[in-house]
C-alpha cells in the first residue's frame, strides 16, 4: 500500500495588525486543506506564523519546521506554501533553504505558483524571489519615508517608547487610523527625575553619582525598571544620554537588521513633552563625560591576565572580570553582574586571581595533558578525520568517472562527424561539444583540487605524537618566572565557569586537535598555537 504524501502548512502573515484582524490566515489554510484534499495529501503539521517578516530566517514556527524537515528521517514529505513570497522574500535564503530541503528529500510546494522540478521551473522560481525580494525592499522604502513623516510631525510610530513616556491617542485622525503621540507617565518620569538628580547632586549625602552607584542606589531602594527588572549600568546610561527627557527624540538612528548607526542625514527628530530641563541634561553630560575613563592599549595575548574573555560565572552566565584591592596588591576574578548591581543582581563568586589560574591551569596539566585522555577525547574526532578522507576519494573516483564519460562522448562525437553522420555546422552539435568539454574540463580540475587537498591533508597523530605534545605543552604553558601563558592555556580551554561549589572547564575537541596537528607540522617546533603581536613596520626601520 502506498503512503500518502505527508505535507506540513506554512502560514504566514507580515504585520501584527494583520494577525490581529486574522485576515488572511485562515484563507491560507482553506486554500491549503483544498489543495492537499484535490491531491489526496495528509496534513502532519500547521506551522503558523503571526505578523514576522520574511526578509530573514529569525522566525520561530519556521525555524521549528525546518528543524522537522531535516530530521534523519524528516517528519514530512512537503511543505506547503501559498506563495513562495510567505516562505521567504529574500532570493538567496529562498534558494539556500528550498536545496537545504531538497538534501533531505523534502519539497517546497506553492498552491498559486505551481513548479515543477526541472530547470526551468528553478530558473522561474528563482526570478519570482527576485521581484519579492525587489517588492519588499521598496514597500520597506516607502513604508520608513512616511514612517519619518510621520515623526517629524510629532507623531508616534508604535514602537516602545522611552521609559518616562506612555502612548495615547492624539485627537487627529487620517482615514481609518488614529494617530498616537507620547505623554509624560507621572509614576516612571519620577524615576528619570531621580536618575538625573542622581547623577548631578547625588543623593544627599554624597557626591554626584556615576552610572554604577546610580544603578546600585536604584536597586537597594527597591526602585525597579518598567518590567519590573533591576537596574543594570547600561539601562541608566542610555537615560542620562537621551535627548528625549530635553523633548527632542531622535527617529531612525539605526539600522534594524545590523543595528549599525546611520547617517546624522537620515535620522528625524521628533518633538515629545520634556521631563528634564536642557540645563540639567547639559551638566549631566558634561559629567558623563568627565569620568569617561581613558581609552587603554590592547591587551595581546600573552598579557598577564589568564582567564579575561573565557571565565563565566555559573549562576548568570555573565563574565567574570578583574578587580582589584588594596591600592592594586590584591586582584580577584568577580561576576560582572555582581559589579554593577551588588548582591542583589547575582550572588556570584569572587576569587583571588592567582588562586583560580593555579587551580585552572594544574588541572589542565594534571588531566588533560595525558597520553591517554587526548586519546581518549580526540578518538572520536580523528575517526570522522579517516571517514572524511574515505569520502573525498570517493568523490574524487567520482569526478575522475564523470571526465572520462565526457571525454568517451566527445570521442564518439568526434568519429560521427569524420564519417560524414553529424554536420559540424550545426549550431546543436557545437553547443553539446562546448558543453561535453566545460564539463570534463571542470570534473578534471575539481579532482585536482580535491587531491591536493588531501595531500595537505593533517599528519596522522601516533601515540608518540600525542607524549610529545603533551609533554612540550606542560613545559610551554610555563613562564620563566613561574606563571602559565594565556595564549597555550586558551587552546586547551576555552571557557571556565565559577559555581559556589565547583569549577567546570570546558573546551572544543575540534580546537584541541588543530592545535595538536600545528605542533605536529613541520612548520611549527612543539606546542603550535595561535598568537596575536604587533605587526613590525616593513621598510620603516627605526635605526638607519
């Protein structure tokens, strides 16, 4: 008995209001349970998807579905569109996910543009993708230009507004919409008050505060965000430096994919109610700027900081950064959340620095750099090193058969046309030669590279191998004067996380053995790492 068809539905609306109004969904999925009916489909799965655009691939019901598809076996034989432009707007990542699915044996299938699977039907889908894609950029262009008129007449363009500010409804209204403006919330504009008052005077008994005392003073008072979260160190700089609290909120500063700043020419400034005055704002800055601390030299690699960058604390997965005690005597690892919110943002740890390199870095020594446990951890990573070397002879012996059946066509070719059966001047009979050629040609060069590639192919890692770099790397880890190198202990770990009761060291298998062939490779003498030093200035020497 033959299965049916398993098809999966994809539904698919831009905006929210769209999804609210609950427009065109449902005419989505009538169309799609007629469809799968008229061809006898079953429907495994409904994956719908309430206003997100499909400019890119940061969906959740799409990203759920792809994962179902590309499951070994997939869950689903089709998925089930009524136009690709619902499945993506973006030519490339359409093409990227319908061969992604196609590996796996899944096909995407559009009710109202119906293809086949041959050529021309790619090439027809692939030109749809470009004008969805060309449409959306220009509805996207269209849509910002009266989004920014929008502003510069003082009204609001639906996203959050700034804490201090609540949306309502301005008394004007254009068709069918009613325009929204920004007024001052009293309860949250008292917070921002504080913040500035804070920040210019302190808070009575002290000096005026920066960004990390006005976040701890928040806190311990029990003043909390809007959400009702903890004031954290970045949450109070960007109150103290937005000119919305002066009345001027400034529209369209950056790019909403790549959150990149955009040209002062395409920002808009939007006049909102003001909560502080311009003065306060003024003093405030000059005092933001003030404590700026100075912009230091960057730290390379073989600084005498050990565990900057991979140490984390357990608790909230923030990193654990340095302080310092004692006029700079004594130095601790803490919990950067710890630092800017005290106790009550994370009760993490804060260990003396020398005691946790030491404890990190003997345990690697003491462990990891065994003969046996290397062996034992890259066993599993050098046997798909020997399958992946198994499948690129294949595909060379592969290649190697596919030029010399173009080469064996073009020799039959060859003879027809010496014994008068085929007319070289036939235009068919040059295209399929140019053809048969391209394709030996490329088949031949592709088998080239694909040797050469394995003839740059890693050494192979003997159990001698493995004492030497384990040896040399216990040796090399050390400095002259007793501490360990922050570039060797990081290509053997590559995060540490601080619990209350236990330390977790971690590292990638993958890493540990690309460090293992750079010490093996006749290039590299011992422990072969990646390193990061000033560059030396050609041809400008310092002594003529």
């Amino acid at each position: 008995m033959t299965m049916p068809v398993r098809a999966a539905l994809y539904l698919r609306v831009s905006t929210g209001r769209q999804a609210d109004n609950d427009l065109s969904i449902p005419d989505q999925r009538r169309q799609a349970k007629a469809y799968c009916a008229s061809r006898g489909w079953e429907i495994v799965a409904d994956y719908v998807e309430p206003g997100l655009s499909a400019t890119d691939n940061r969906r959740p019901e799409f990203q759920r579905m792809i994962d179902s598809a590309t499951t070994k076996p997939p869950a689903l034989d089709v998925i089930l569109v009524h136009s690709f432009s619902r499945f993506f707007r973006d030519q490339f990542q359409l093409e990227f996910y319908v061969r992604r699915l196609a590996k796996a044996g899944v096909r995407l299938v559009s009710i109202t543009q119906e293809l086949g699977d041959d050529p021309m039907s790619n090439m027809i889908r692939q030109i749809m993708a470009l004008f969805d894609e060309y449409q959306s950029k220009e509805n996207a262009k269209h849509t910002l230009r009266a989004m920014k008129e929008n502003a510069r007449q003082g009204f609001w363009n639906g996203a959050l507004p700034p804490v201090g500010y609540r949306i309502v409804e301005a008394s004007e209204q254009r068709g069918h919409r009613t325009k929204k403006t920004l007024e001052i919330d009293p309860v949250q504009a008292e917070t921002v008050r504080l913040i500035f008052r804070l920040a210019r005077e302190g808070n009575g008994s002290s000096r005026p505060m920066g960004v990390k005392s006005i976040a701890t003073h928040l806190n311990a008072t029990g003043i909390r965000t809007r959400d009702g979260g903890r004031w954290g160190v970045d949450a109070v700089h960007k109150v103290l430096t937005r000119t919305t609290y002066v009345g001027r909120h400034r529209f369209n500063t950056k790019f909403w994919k790549t959150r990149e700043r955009k040209a002062e020419t395409e920002i808009v400034e939007m006049a909102v109610p003001a909560i502080v005055d311009k003065d306060e704002f003024e003093v405030v800055q000059m005092l933001l700027k003030s404590r700026s601390p100075a912009m230091t030299a960057p730290r390379i690699v073989s600084g005498p900081t050990l565990l900057t960058g991979i140490c984390f604390c357990a608790a909230c997965g923030g990193a654990m950064t340095l302080r310092t005690g004692k006029s700079g005597r004594y130095r601790y690892y803490t919990c950067c959340t710890k630092a800017r919110q005290g106790e009550t943002g994370c009760p993490g740890r804060t260990v003396p620095m020398e005691k946790l390199d030491t404890v990190v870095a003997e345990y690697i020594e003491q462990r990891l750099l065994q003969p046996k446990r290397l062996e034992q951890l890259l066993s599993h990573v050098l046997d798909r090193r020997t399958e992946r070397a198994e499948r690129r002879k294949l595909h060379i012996t592969e290649l190697r058969k596919r030029a010399a059946e173009a080469d064996a066509k073009l020799k039959r070719l060859y003879d027809a046309i010496e014994n008068g059966i085929a007319d070289l001047s036939d235009p068919m009979l040059k295209d399929r030669i140019s053809e048969l050629k391209a394709t030996r040609d490329q088949a031949r060069l592709d088998a080239e590279r694909a040797e050469e590639a394995i003839d740059r192919a890693e050494p192979t890692i003997t159990p001698q191998a493995l004492k030497t770099f384990a040896r040399t790397a216990r040796k090399r880890m050390r400095t002259d004067s007793g501490g360990y190198r922050r570039d060797h202990l990081r290509a053997l770990a590559q995060r540490v996380e601080v619990d209350q009761k236990e330390l977790r060291i971690m590292g990638s298998k993958s890493v540990l053995l690309r460090t293992l062939v750079a010490a093996e490779s006749a290039k590299t003498a011992g422990f072969g790492v990646p390193s990061s030093v000033p560059k030396w200035r050609t041809r400008h020497d310092s002594n003529v």
